[in-house]
C-alpha cells in the first residue's frame, strides 16, 4: 500500500510519462511526410506535335490539286477545240460539244464538293465519258481530254475499273483517228498510252498519299487523346495516392495513440481511483481525485481525436453501411439493383483493412456502371479462416480474358489497382468471368488485427 505523498508521486510520475509519449507521437506525426513520386506521361512530347498546322496543311494540298485537276480540264478542252476548228471541224459542233463537256464537268465538280456522294460522282463521270465520246464524233483533237478522264478515274473507281475504264477510253483515242483520217500515227499512239499510264499512276499515288494523311491524322488524334487521358490519369493517381496517404496516417496517428496514450491515461485512471481508497492522507487523496478526473477527461478528449482521425467514408464505424451507400448511388444512376450479404460472424477489422475493401468495392462497382451492362449486382462480406473475403459478382456480358484485356482510353486500369492494393496488405484478388456469364472478384485480406480494444 502507497502512503499519501508516495501515491502522489507515483501519480505524478505517471502522469510525466503519459506527458512524454504524447509528445513523441505528435513529433512523429509532425515528422512524417506523404511522398509521391507518379512518373507518368511518356509521351508527353505528342503536346508538341501541332494537328491544327497537319491539318491545314494537308486540306491547302487537296484544294490545290483540285485546282489544278479543273485547269487542266478547262486548257485541255479549249486547246482541243481550237485544234478541231483548226483542222476543219464545224466551229459549231465543236464549241457546243466543248460547252456541254466543260458545263457537266462544272456541275459534277460543284455538287461532288457539297454533297460527296461517291455513287453520284462515278455515275457522273460515266455520263462525262460519253459526253467525251460525243466530241469525237465531231473531231479526233478532243482525244488530249482523255487525261481528264484517267485522271478521275483513278479517284473514282477502284483499282480494277479504273484499269478497264482507262483501257476503253484509251481504244477510244485511237479509234477516232482512224475513222476521221483513216489512219493513227504511232507518236499518238505511243503519247496517249504514256498519258493514260501516267495519268492513272498520279491519280492513284495521291489517293494513297489522302490515306496516308489521314491515317497519320488519325494516329495523331488518338495520341493526342492517350496523352490527354494520361495527364487526367496522372491527376487521378496523384490525388488517389495523397488521399491513401493520408487515410494511412491518420489511420497511424489514431491507431498508436489508442495503444500507447489512451492505455496509459487509463492505467493513470485506474491508479487513481485505486489509490483514493487507500491513502490516510487527506492531501494526498484530494491530489488523487483530481489526478483521476484529469484522466477520465483526458481518455475523453483522446477517444474524440481518434474519432476524428478516422476515415472519413467510415466515420459511422461501419463498413458495411459504406457499401450500403455505394449501391443506393448505383441503383439511383443506373436500372442496376444492388444487395449486400454481411456474414455476422465478422470481427472488427482494423481501419486498413476497411479501407482497402471500401477503395475496392468502389473500383468494382464503378466498372458494373461502366462496362457490365448488368442488372444486378451482389456484394458479399464473409470471415474466412482468418481472412476477410469480399466477393463482387453481376450478371453482365463478362469478358473472355481478363488477363488479356484491352484497355480503352478513358479505362481499364481499375482491376490492376485492385490487385496492387490487395497485394501491398498481403492479401489477394480471383477474377472469374467467361463471355455472357457475369463478372466475379473475390478481394481477400488478412485480418491481422482480430480483436481491437473499445478503449479504457
């Protein structure tokens, strides 16, 4: 039994000691830092590359070709019927025939620069070939408007009937000088099969060199979008990470002072109210009581900082009442009904492990909205073993492959960041899914932390 002055001084000591764990924890806590260290954004250069100047460059090209594809039109067809005229064709017949070959060209090319029906414009220059057949007829100079034709040919038809199209058109430029001269000299012969070679070639060499551009448009764009969707990413992990550290740390700070300060305030307590009854010293037993009221005061003040440090998801202490609002959420936004299935046998969890299953259920069910185009959704909770398994299972299309999955660009890093966060707690994730059969995880923690203390 402690005389009076010596159950003060125990008191006391106590008390100094109490005093003393405070302060390291609150240095320890103060000392601690949240590091991250996000390297994402490899591709960070594609910001550089400039699709408005590929575009623009790319749409003065074709406006210039198109340009040039109507000069050549209009020169052709004047060139032909001055030499018709001059060669002692009707000035008449020739120049109307050149009307009607340039006004259908004209109108073609208008409609096809508003419209670009490709049907219209092949069914159009099927109707220009035969106008073109027409002013044969009248002279044989109008053969040099072939090129015209081979040309368009080429843009307009596939590779084979623009080889059977030039061919024709082709026999054509050399029928016609025979049945007005009775004869075709080999120099028109051999010019006008270089004009229709070089003529097809050009056109389809810039029909590859339209795809090419908009292919590497196209490549250009999706990088853009990779780049884009990484900086959001990078934004998402950046803020994921500090919020996780910082649910660590509280969930750190809250956990040492319940062992360590609330533990001694208790004993402090227990002390006190065992030593009041016990001393003769009027004294020592008023210090006594107040060294216990002091420490029930304290206990109080502790329990309410460990409430504070707590996650914010789990203030109401309840995991299961989390989930319970992550599919009250789902079924308000979507046709999705939700259930949870808690096995009662569950023990305390420590905070870790409830934040580790919350962050996982939130990632699952995010990819139910998202992907699953389910209808019901089941969350369960069970003890198993010693471990902690929660099960997420829908009736959605499923996948084929989860290990082979293809990753969009606005999605698909959600399973991954579940298994890193089951793995960095020593547990693990079991992905069933076949193709029309649902989707299942099954998150499995360990429960290291069997028991917690309701305090002092």
């Amino acid at each position: 039994m402690l005389s009076g002055p010596a159950s003060a001084a125990a008191g006391n000591a106590i008390v100094a000691d109490a005093a003393g764990t405070v302060a390291d924890v609150i240095e320890l806590a103060g000392s601690t830092t949240i590091r991250q260290n996000t390297r994402l954004g490899a591709i960070a250069a594609v910001a550089d590359m400039r699709k408005g100047e590929t575009v623009s460059t790319r749409g003065w090209t074709e406006r210039t070709m198109e340009i040039g594809q109507h000069a050549i039109a209009l020169v052709l067809t004047v060139i032909s019927c001055l030499r018709a005229i001059s060669d002692g064709a009707s000035p008449l017949a020739a120049i109307a025939v050149s009307v009607v070959f340039l006004g259908w060209y004209t109108l073609g090319a208008v409609r096809a620069a508003r419209s670009g029906a490709i049907v219209l414009a092949k069914w159009w220059l099927v109707v220009l070939a035969a106008a073109w057949l027409c002013s044969l007829l009248v002279s044989s100079e109008f053969i040099w408007v072939a090129f015209i034709l081979w040309l368009l040919a080429g843009h307009l038809f596939s590779l084979r009937i623009a080889v059977v199209f030039t061919a024709l058109t082709y026999i054509a430029t050399i029928v016609a000088p025979l049945a007005h001269h009775g004869e075709v000299r080999t120099a028109s012969i051999i010019g006008s099969l270089i004009g229709a070679v070089f003529a097809l070639g050009l056109s389809r060499g810039y029909i590859e060199l339209l795809r090419e551009g908009r292919r590497r448009e196209e490549l250009l764009q999706s990088l853009e979008l990779a780049h884009q969707n990484l900086l959001d990413l990078q934004d998402e992990l950046a803020l994921t990470q500090r919020h996780a550290g910082e649910i660590q740390e509280r969930t750190r700070v809250s956990r040492d002072i319940h062992d360590t300060i609330a533990q001694e305030i208790s004993s402090i307590r227990l002390i006190a109210h065992a030593e009041v009854d016990k001393t003769t010293d009027e004294h020592a037993r008023q210090v006594l009581r107040q060294v216990e009221d002091l420490a029930a005061q304290s206990s109080r003040d502790v329990r309410r900082i460990i409430a504070a440090l707590a996650p914010a998801e789990l203030e109401d202490g309840a995991l299961t009442a989390a989930i319970r609002r992550l599919l009250a959420r789902l079924e308000e936004d979507t046709s999705i009904r939700g259930n949870v299935d808690v096995d009662e046998t569950i023990p305390s969890l420590p905070a870790e492990v409830e934040v580790a299953l919350l962050r996982t259920a939130q990632s699952a069910l995010a990819n139910v909205r998202q992907h699953s185009q389910a209808s019901r959704v089941m969350v369960s909770l069970m003890d198993v073993g010693g471990s902690i398994r929660m099960d997420i299972v829908d009736d959605g299309i499923g996948m084929a492959d989860p290990d082979s999955r293809q990753r969009g660009s606005e999605s698909g890093f959600g399973l991954d960041f579940i298994g890193s966060r089951m793995r960095e707690l020593g547990g693990e994730l079991v992905i069933e899914t076949t193709p029309g059969s649902g989707f299942a995880i099954s998150a499995t923690l360990p429960n290291n932390e069997r028991t917690r203390g309701e305090g002092a």
